[in-house]
C-alpha cells in the first residue's frame, strides 16, 4: 500500500539526497522546511554545505520535471510523488482540538511540522527524539530515518574470527603460506568474509595455533607477521591483525577501519605505521591527520593564527601518541617536541580541517582519521571519496565513545562506512577486544567495568 512520509529538517541536513529512498512512497516536504534550510544554508561547515545541497537537489528535480511545479508535485525516480506542502494554518490546527495539547504553538517550527503531518495524514519522518516523543504523544504515525541506520547483525561483525584445523594444516599453512578454506574443521558451517581475519586452533591442542586471513577462496598467513613498524613491537593478536591491514600496500588494500575501546592502541599503531611508511619507507609522501570532531564545524575561527594553529589543539589525541613514539627515555620535553615539530616543519605529517577537504584529490598520502564516530555517514562519504591513486585511508574510533549530537551508535560515519565496505577485497577492518586494552591496568579496567 503507498504511504506518504513527510521529512522533518533534521532528515534533510543529515542526508541531502534522502527523498530518493522511499521506492514508489510519495515524500513531502512543507513550507517550514524550506525556511529551515533557508538560515542554515549560510552557516559554516557541514551545516550549510548540507542545506545548500538539499535545496539544490530538490531544484535539479524540479528543471529535470515536466511541469517544474514542487507544489503540484513531481515524479520521483522511484515512481511516488515528491510535494511541497503548505504548512498547517491556525485555523486547521484549532480544528483538531483533540488531537493537539492546548499549550502546543504554532510559532515552533516543530509543532508545524507535526500538525501538518496530521493535515496531510502523512507518516512522520524524524531522527529528533524530542519531536518524535512529543508527535507520538499526540498519536502521529512517526518513523526513523533507517537508510543510514546500521543493523545489530551488521554491528556484530568484528572483521576476525575463531576457526579450528587439525595440526597438519596447521603446519602446512607455516610451510606453504596458505591453505584451502574447506581444509578448514567444518568449514561447510563457516561463513567467512573477504579479508577476514582468522585465528586457527588446533582442533586437539589449542595452545597450537595460526593467523591468518581468508581472500576469497583460501586462508593466506599474514605478510607483515614479523613487522616492527617505527619499532613497535605488537603486544596481542589484535595489533597483529592491526599492522597487518595497516601496512598492507594501497594499491592492494586502500582502506582500513580500526574499531575499539580506549586503549586498545588503535591510534598509536596507525601512527607508528604512517610514521615508518612515511619518514623510513618512502611509499607515500606525506601523513595527513584528520581529527573530525563536531569543533571543527563550529569553532574553528575562534583561536588566533593560520589553519595549523586552530587544528593542532583539536589533535592532542595524536600529539600525545606521536610523543610516545618519537622520544626516547633520556629525551627532555623540549627535546621531544622539537623532534614532533621537525616531522611538520619538513612535511612529513600535515593536519587540516575536515571543512577543508571537499572537492579535493588527495594522492599518495597516508590519511588518518581519528575519532571518526564523530562523523556523519555523510561526512565518511565525502572523506573516502577524496582519496586519489596511491592513497591509504586508515579510520579509527571508538563507536561507544560519540561526542556529536547529530549520531548515534547505529548511524555514525564510522559503523556505518564499515557496514558498506565488509567483503569488499580493497578494504581491512578490525575489532578490537577489549581485554586487548595496552594503556593501562585502570584503563582496562574501565573498559570492562564502565
């Protein structure tokens, strides 16, 4: 049966293109919108860049339509109906005295919105939980916007897995390099991914085992097993897995996820990895740190000096892992950050604002994204796409710990791109355990407790 959903702001600024997504349903937007997206189109950051392309997509529907009218409606690709509908007068709103709190006013551009859902008996569309509390009150028909909304199926899966062999194919993966995925114990139960990781026990002795990752058909031992980046010596079977993925050539792997709780080192491995395939290796030019964190949007303007000096606060994240990893024990502090300044005096490591990143081609440079569960799906969408030949994009966060208001755990840029890239051959993506915590005793600890 045909629906019609009508779009609060709220869907529109987080995915300008969403009236695509409701197959043959017919999509209405009312007046109040428009006018939302009328002041935020000029606002700094995501915020403007989001209206400005909501109002253009609904303009390039009306050139593209007939009779060029959104008020009379126009056909969408999927076939439904896509209207601009005025807003629920006081008149009409009074009318339905029973339906709305007397106290409701119609100077609140949410209350508009909601009544005139109820005018058009249209389905309420929002991701705002205090609107949508507050339509459902009243016995609206609301819904959230899920297109962007990871499943707990799809959250579950971890990018590695526990499988069992017999110990000669145990051996003969040390000896060969690979082994046949059905050589696997039940492997006609197995499901695996492309590029999952895999730890094979011994089906008679567990304390014999083996890692490895599946391609596609076989399960190949890890290339980089015995590497110590910048000397970093992995500590536990999760950072093994990590610098697999993460030293793994771009042309072969251009896109790596490192999911986990605090501590689990995801940052400081990512780092360690830019650092030697930068400064030692040579096999990208330079490291690009990208710290999206919801101040990037806001309050980028307020610290004096150029670009580098109102980004590097938002990166102490990185700061504080770069300071472990360059500095030595009889290291001073000056010594030390004298060291961290070289590597952006000479070019090595360049940090910029995520605003500052659309439109570009970003080659041959090692991109790290930190704290990416502060992204929108949105936002991943415009980073992943800025990646040019010879680039490697290693996004790294910690999906219970989210600082931006605008997502959630289930529709963040982090889970979300994930979700979309699990099984694809150009893609490496890890979950951390968290007794894999290497911080500290209290933060492993925490991980588990809080």
């Amino acid at each position: 049966m045909k629906k019609k959903f009508l779009l609060d702001t709220n869907i529109l600024m987080r995915s300008p293109n969403a009236i695509y997504v409701f197959e043959d349903n017919d999509v209405l937007i009312c007046n109040t919108t428009l006018e939302e997206l009328d002041d935020l189109k000029e606002k700094p950051g995501e915020t403007g860049y989001n209206a400005r392309e909501a109002v253009r997509v609904l303009n390039d529907l009306r050139e593209k339509s007939e009779n060029k009218n959104l008020y009379e409606g126009i056909r969408l690709p999927g076939g439904g109906i896509l209207k601009i509908v005025r807003d629920c007068t006081p008149e009409e709103a009074e009318a339905k005295v029973g339906t709305f709190p007397d106290e409701w006013s119609l100077s609140k551009p949410d209350n508009r919105i909601i009544n005139t859902a109820v005018k058009n008996e249209a389905i309420l569309v929002t991701n705002d939980i205090s609107m949508l509390l507050k339509a459902e009150s009243a016995g609206i028909k609301t819904e959230n916007f899920k297109n962007e909304q990871v499943s707990n199926e799809a959250l579950k899966y971890l990018g590695r897995t526990v499988v069992y062999a017999t110990s000669d194919i145990i051996a003969d993966l040390y000896k060969e390099g690979a082994i046949a995925a059905s050589d696997l114990y039940e492997s006609d139960k197995l499901d695996l991914t492309v590029n999952e990781f895999v730890n094979i026990l011994d089906v008679e002795n567990p304390s014999h085992s083996a890692i490895g990752y599946f391609d596609g058909t076989c399960i190949l031992r890890l290339n980089y097993d015995n590497a110590k980046p910048w000397d970093v010596k992995p500590r536990n079977i999760g950072q093994r897995y990590a610098i697999e993925a993460l030293m793994a050539p771009a042309d072969e792997v251009p896109l790596v996820f490192l999911k986990g709780s605090a501590g689990t080192a995801k940052t400081f491995l990512s780092l360690a990895v830019g650092l030697e395939q930068v400064v030692n290796q040579r096999n990208y030019k330079k490291m690009l740190l990208l710290r999206p964190n919801i101040k990037f949007d806001d309050d980028i303007g307020y610290l004096k000096g150029d670009e580098m000096d109102k980004i590097l606060p938002l990166i102490r994240p990185c700061l504080d892992n770069l300071q472990a990893l360059v500095s030595h024990r009889e290291d001073s502090i000056e010594e030390t950050q004298d060291k961290i300044r070289e590597l952006f005096d000479r070019g090595y490591i360049t940090a910029e604002a995520l605003a500052y990143l659309r439109g570009r081609s970003i080659s041959n440079t090692y991109i790290l994204i930190d704290e990416a569960q502060n992204t929108t799906p949105n936002q991943m969408l415009g980073i992943i796409t800025r990646a040019g030949i010879g680039s490697k994009i290693v996004i790294v966060g910690d999906p219970d710990q989210i600082d931006n208001p605008k997502v959630n755990k289930k529709n963040n840029g982090l889970v979300y791109a994930a979700s979309r890239f699990k099984g694809s051959k150009l893609c490496m993506q890890l979950t951390f355990e968290d007794e894999e915590c290497v911080r500290s005793p209290l933060a492993l600890e925490a991980s588990k407790l809080l």
